[in-house]
C-alpha cells in the first residue's frame, strides 16, 4: 500500500506545473526511498520555507516525522499558514 | 428610546483611552443591572469603534457592539469590520448608547450627523428583507452614508440575530453577529442606524509623528507576511483557507458535530470558492472596509455574477455547508444570503440548523430544506420563532441530545475534541462559544513560550494568554488579522502600539498590551459573576467528553480543574 499525499494551492505545481482547477493533487507515491516527510519534500525540490502545515494522518506534523505504507500526508504552501498554530505541536521523530 | 430623545455627551475623562470591546464591556458593566432581562427596558446596545479606526492605520475599520446578550445570558461584544465604524469615528463619536425601550409596535430609524441625531419612522421596511431594504435606505440617504440593521428576525427578538452593517458595495454582509445583540436593539424599538459622516472633523491625533511612525511599521508587516500580504493567503482564498487546513486536522464538523473529517469539504474550500468567484465575475479580493492591507473579503454571486450575496466566510461555509452536509456552494451562498436577509448570525444559524436536521425538521445535505426553515423564520411562523432563539433551544424542543453550544451558543467551526485549545476557550470565554476570543497574537509575545500538542489537554495558560491578547486587540480596531503579521514580525506589534500612543498621546509599551486585555477580560468575568455565572458554566456538553469524534476517535477530556485555572 504506498503513501497517500495531498498538496494544496500552490504546491500542486511542484508536481505538475500547468495544474488547472483548485482542487488538491492526489496521488500516491512508492514507500521505496521515503522514510520520514522531508523525504517528500526532497523527491519534489520543495524547500522548508515553502511549505507550513503538514498533517499526516491528522497529526500536525513536522519533517523528521517519519511516514509508512497507508499513511496519508497532507501538505500546505506557506501562504496557507492561517490556522490557530499556538494550539499545535509539530510532532517530530527521532 | 423610551421618549425617543437623543443626545451628545461629552467622554468622561476616563473613558478617553477606551475603544471597542474596552469601551462596550466598561460601558454595559458600569450601566446595565447584570440580572436585568436582556430583552427589556434596563438593557444596552453600546457601539464604538476601535481607538484608530477611522484614521489611516491599515486594517483598522473594525465596530464593536456590546450589550447583555439574550442568547448567554452575560456580557456580549460583537464585532464587524465596515465603513460604518469608520464614519463613526470621524464624527468623534467615542461610543453610542440605546437605551430604555419604546412602547408599542412602531419602529424607528436614527440618523447621526455631526450636527445631532434625530429619529424617523421605521415602519415601511418591517418585515422585509435587507438586500431590498438597504438599496431603499441607501437610495433616500445618499451612497456615503454607513447603515446599521437589524432584520426580520429580531423583529421576533430572535437570540440568533446579529447587527448588520453594509460592506463596500453596500450590500447588508458584514455582521457584528454573535450573541443577539440585534435582538436587543429590536426590543428598543430601533431598525435602523444612518451614520452621515459629511462635513465630520475626523479622528483627532494627538502626536501625527508617532503615529506615521507607528502604521508604517504595521503596514510592512502586513505587506511582509505570507497570510497578509497582497496575493498572500487571506488575499486569495478568504477565510475559507481554512477549509481543507482544520478537516485535514480532523476538527472540521461534520453532520452536527458527528465527524470531524470528510472527503467532500474539499467541494467547499477557499480555492475552490476563490476560482469560481473568478469564472462568474465576483469580486474577490475585496476588502470589507476602506484601507485594508489583507483584503480576505470578496462579492460571491449566483452562476453569471448575478445577484451578489457579499462575503462567504469561513465560519458561514463550514456553518451552513459542511455542519449540515451541504457540500456544495451554491447551496451555501444561498443560505448565506438568506441569513444575511434576515438578520441572521451565520454560525447560530448554521448550528441550528444542524440540531433541527438532527431532530428530524429537514434532512442532512438538504439545501433547499434548509432554506425552507429560513423560510419558516422569513413568515414569522411557530417553527420560524423556535428556530430563530438558536442551537440550544431548537436542541432542546426536538428532543437533541447533540447540541453543540457553551452558555448557550451554537460552537464555531473547531471541533474542541480534535483542537483541545480551542474547547478551552469555548468552555471559559465570557462570550460563550467563540472562536474569536482565542484568535490573537502568539502565546510565544505574551510569555508563556513554546507550543502545545492540539490533543494534549493542559491548554488554561495558553487559552487564556490569548483570550487577553485578543480582548486588548478587540479595543484598538485592528482586525484579528493583523496577528499573523505580528506573531512573526515583532516590528509589527510595536507599530501597533506606536500607532495607539499616536492617537492617543499615551506612553504604551509592548508588554501593555496584555494589562489592558486582562482589565478588559476582568470587567467582563465580573459582570457574568453578577449575572449569576458560575464556574459551572465553563463547561462544554456532555456528548464532547462521551462521544469519540472519527477519524481521531478523541474525546475532550481536558478536567474541571483545569478549566477553572484559566482565570
């Protein structure tokens, strides 16, 4: 089962530039070579200062959070960061 | 009211440095009996703009309304972003007061110049609609003047009626909405507010230096800040940016509070929303008074860009959409525009209508039921009037056990099992449930530092940390907006203050910021303790601790103990 992700706004280019529509992408990529979100990240040449909220599996998360088979990620560009954020804790892993 | 007198008082000297919610909550908590009915004579409708709106600090037009709300039963301030509190304040009217109450039927509408304020007959517009009623006032007043309403909901003193005002294009769209405080002006016997501000002095600024000094910092910030800037995020999308952000977080409602995600909510996003206001040739960005940096507003139409409806805010979408499966936004601009005809707060509509599809009244994902229920308030009938006193009520009358409401008002669009935080403040905000009491500048200015896991449930200090920043933003007139900004740009916060000491000739610095908010938070807490509220009231209802909220299967399960530590 590979992992689901969602890019939102802006970030949908990332992964097909002449996207249409408003929708989020959705498509699953192959566990092989993903340990942890940054790894995403990486495979789409998204930098840190890109993105602000990433939930995977509806946990706010943060890069080193690692992500396996079924997990479903979902990830916002930067000018998305609207949200009660003081209520919220990036979880990490080590 | 009672003998339809009006009249200009000069501000007593310590009320000079007070504005919005600092001068409605000082005002009602000195002036109303705290067990008064908030429906009769010895009740108050006080507005009064922030401390700079009307000058030309960006982001800034912003109206608070304060009164004894029918819907909590405590202190209440609602505030809207418009023209109207603009004009206002260059009348240099500091507050305006409603009070006593005027026998009989009749209605009357007051007009404010800056020569006086005199009162006319009101009657030819009771029972109908705002959209027609305001082309109408509009039409006799002059395009320039700023009109405040109530409509036909609160002509049955309906606990979920706002205080309209119009926004640009003078559509009856921007609500001081929450609590009912519509419903009080209606029990006065007052329709409507005209607010002339030709020939007005406009807002005196003791020091012009500091003051310049003051909005140039805050307007870099704001145009700095990925949310705030032009083309940022808010600029795009609206509110309803937070669509797909708090389902993706599991703490979107769903069904009356039954899930907190679903698949769907993506039908009724800010994107979606932003590129279908652009195919049908609404307006979008929009701002909802003159000088807004941020611009979240918009114009939504029907299909072709007819017949404009104003703004879809994020709180109405998820309200009349996604609480009620309604995914689609048609529906909900349509329901929007109802509530915005009657004179409806969005959010207690949208909540009651969940309750009154939970009791059977229409079903789930029933647009055009929902609308018939409007209808059913629009024809003043028994159904209409037990609908129109809101979540706790309709709950209650159809044998609902899920009523999602804390001192009687329907939740906002945060799941408080997902967001654990958010519940706090639901449960011991003064305003019963409100979102906007907990939406401030970071807990990280205020002190307290770090964050906090969303369903870790030890939230009392940062719950109340922000309630104090938001109740001290709520009197300056700046727009909740200008927060994200100012989290992240400390440059911004000094503008702020800087910009008040220019307005006002005062000396505040940073850390004033929460002393002001925590007097403003103490006079409400003192005023809800005289109307009889205990800490038992800072609860939230049983079904949020009982029942597991899918796809998180959380409760809330943040203790008394903890909730009685807030304040």
């Amino acid at each position: 089962m590979p992992i689901r992700v969602k890019f939102f706004g802006d970030l949908r280019k990332k992964v097909q530039p002449d996207i249409k529509g408003s929708l989020p992408l959705k498509f699953n990529i192959d566990p092989d070579g993903i340990e942890r979100i940054s790894d995403i990240l990486d495979k789409y040449n998204i930098k840190e200062d890109e993105i602000i909220h990433i939930f995977v599996n509806g946990r706010y998360s943060g890069l080193t959070k690692k992500v396996k088979n079924g997990d479903i990620v979902a990830i916002f560009p930067i000018n998305m960061s609207v949200l009660y954020k003081w209520y919220f804790k990036r979880e990490e892993d080590e | 009211m009672t003998t339809l007198e009006a009249k200009f008082e000069d501000l007593p000297t310590d009320y000079a440095a007070l504005g919005g919610r600092g001068m409605t909550s000082t005002i009602v908590s000195k002036e109303v009996p705290a067990t008064c009915n908030p429906l009769g004579i010895h009740n108050k409708v006080v507005f009064a703009p922030g401390i700079v709106t009307g000058t030309k600090a960006p982001t800034s037009g912003r109206i608070s309304v304060g009164g004894k709300s029918p819907l909590t039963g405590g202190i209440k301030e609602a505030n809207a972003g418009t023209n109207f509190a603009q004009k206002m304040a260059r009348l240099r009217i500091g507050a305006m007061i409603i009070e006593g109450k005027h026998e009989g039927d009749d209605y009357y509408l007051l007009k404010v110049t800056k020569d006086g304020a005199e009162f006319a007959d009101a009657n030819k517009w009771v029972g109908k609609g705002l959209y027609s009623t305001y082309k109408e006032l509009f039409k006799e007043y002059g395009d320039n003047v700023g009109i405040s309403a109530v409509g036909i909901s609160a002509e049955i003193l309906g606990a979920m009626s706002g205080i309209c005002f119009n926004d640009p294009e003078g559509l009856p769209s921007r609500y001081a909405g929450r609590g009912g405080l519509g419903a009080v002006m209606a029990s006065k016997g007052l329709k409507f507010i005209i607010m002339d501000e030709t020939d007005a002095p406009g807002v005196e600024i003791a020091n012009q230096e500091v003051f310049s000094q003051g909005i140039k910092k805050l307007m870099d910030a704001l145009k700095e800040h990925p949310v705030t800037q032009p083309k940022g995020g808010l600029n795009s999308y609206g509110t309803s940016v937070l669509v797909n952000i708090i389902n993706e977080a599991g703490g979107l409602p769903h069904r009356n509070f039954s899930r907190g995600q679903d698949e769907r909510a993506e039908k009724i996003s800010g994107e979606v929303k932003a590129e279908e206001i652009q195919k049908r040739g609404g307006v979008r960005p929009h701002f909802c008074s003159p000088g807004c940096i941020i611009q979240c507003s918009e114009v939504w139409t029907k299909p072709g860009g007819k017949d404009p409806v104003g703004v879809l805010e994020y709180e109405s979408v998820w309200a009349l959409g996604a609480n009620c499966e309604i995914y689609d936004l048609d529906a909900i601009g349509e329901l929007n525009r109802a509530c915005n005809d009657l004179g409806l707060d969005t959010i207690e509509a949208g909540t009651t209508i969940g309750v009154a599809m939970e009791g059977g009244l229409a079903k789930f994902g029933d647009g055009k039921g929902a609308l018939k229920l409007m209808d059913e308030i629009r024809k003043k009938t028994p159904t209409g009037r037990i609908l129109a006193q809101g979540t706790e009520i309709t709950g209650k009358v159809l044998g609902v056990t899920r009523i999602p409401t804390c001192k009687g008002q329907g939740f906002p669009a945060y799941d408080p099992r997902a967001i654990k935080g958010i519940g706090v403040t639901y449960a011991t905000t003064p305003m019963g449930a409100d979102h906007t009491a907990g939406y401030a500048i970071a807990p990280e200015i205020m002190g307290v530092g770090g964050q906090v896991d969303p369903r870790d449930p030890k939230k009392a200090e940062v719950s109340r940390n922000l309630q104090v920043a938001t109740a001290a933003l709520d009197a300056t007139g700046y727009c909740l907006f200008t927060a994200f900004a100012i989290l992240d740009i400390p440059s911004g916060l000094e503008g702020i203050v800087e910009s008040l000491n220019g307005v006002l000739g005062a000396n505040l610095v940073v850390d004033d910021v929460a002393v002001i908010g925590k007097q403003i938070l103490d006079v409400e807490l003192e005023f809800n303790k005289r109307a009889g509220f205990t800490a038992l009231d800072d609860r939230l209802p049983e079904f949020i601790m009982e029942e597991k909220l899918p796809p998180s299967n959380e409760v809330f399960n943040v203790t008394d103990d903890e909730l009685d530590s807030v304040f």
